[in-house]
C-alpha cells in the first residue's frame, strides 16, 4: 500500500496509451472515486481526443453508473478486465510495476503534496527520456521530436493503492 510518511494511505489513477505506451495522468490522492476519474477523462479528452476503448478492472471508480454513462454518451466502450486476470491490462499492469520498483517502493512521501509533485516528476522523465523496447528504444514522447497529437484507439485505467 501506498502511505506517507505520516502513515495516511494515497491511492494513483494511473492511465497508458496503449499505442504509444505514454502515460498519460498519473492521479494522486488519498481517496479516489468516479468523480475523479471523470474530471481526470474528461480533461485527456479536450487534450487528446476521445479513444474507442477505455480498459480497466472491475473497480467501483470505474464500474460506477456515472462513469459508464458519461463514456457512453462521449461514444466510448469499455473493455473491463476478468477479476484476477491482470494479463488483459497488461501495458498498464507493465507501468505499474516500473512505477513501483524506480519510485513507490523506494521513496518515502512527507506529504500528498511532495507526492504529487515526485510522481509528476517521474511521469515527465518516463515519457519523454526512458527507452522502451517496444518503440524501438526510445520514449513514448520525446521532448526532442514534435508531438503529433492522435486519438489513440485505447486508453489502460488503474488505481494503486
């Protein structure tokens, strides 16, 4: 479990592009539910674009009935992962662990804020510096290179905690 120095649990929504493999928001809080969610989609939208698909699990921030109709009426499916089959959110599942050994587990977080602003920091790094061998060995958007702002087709949700 994520905690702060104080011992107070923090929870990140984290979202991947499955095409690029860029991570797109890494949400940190203490709590997280459908509200935070939608404000965080609803933000990646305006930005990038709507995707086809979102995946994730089965989670109550996702599986809400607000969440499922405000995708619906945005013209996005879902694809929710079997419970117990990390496997099908496997990009995200990916990023999660990378998240976890280069920063979570070795760092500890005075406050939510020191957090945010760590993660965000780590998320920039990842993005634009860290090769991925699946693109060839660079990083999913290098500062170096002009974004081409696509829609990718699908977008991996999960919460940490």
């Amino acid at each position: 479990m994520n905690r702060s120095d104080d011992g107070r649990s923090m929870k990140t929504l984290t979202i991947i592009d499955e095409y690029t493999r860029e991570c797109l928001a890494i949400v940190v809080e203490r709590r997280l539910n459908s509200e935070d969610v939608l404000s965080t989609l609803y933000e990646l939208f305006i930005k990038r674009g709507v995707p086809e698909y979102i995946r994730s699990d089965n989670g109550s921030e996702f599986t809400a009935k607000a969440v499922r109709e405000w995708l619906s009426n945005v013209g996005v499916k879902t694809l929710y992962i079997e419970p117990g089959s990390p496997w099908e959110n496997g990009y995200n599942e990916s990023f999660n662990g990378k998240f976890r050994d280069e920063l979570l587990n070795g760092e500890i977080f005075d406050t939510l804020f020191e957090a945010k602003v760590l993660i965000e920091r780590w998320r920039k790094e990842y993005n634009t510096h860290r090769p991925h061998s699946a693109l060839g060995y660079l990083p999913p958007a290098p500062e170096t290179i002009e974004a081409v702002q696509t829609v990718s087709t699908t977008l991996q949700l999960s919460v940490l905690s």
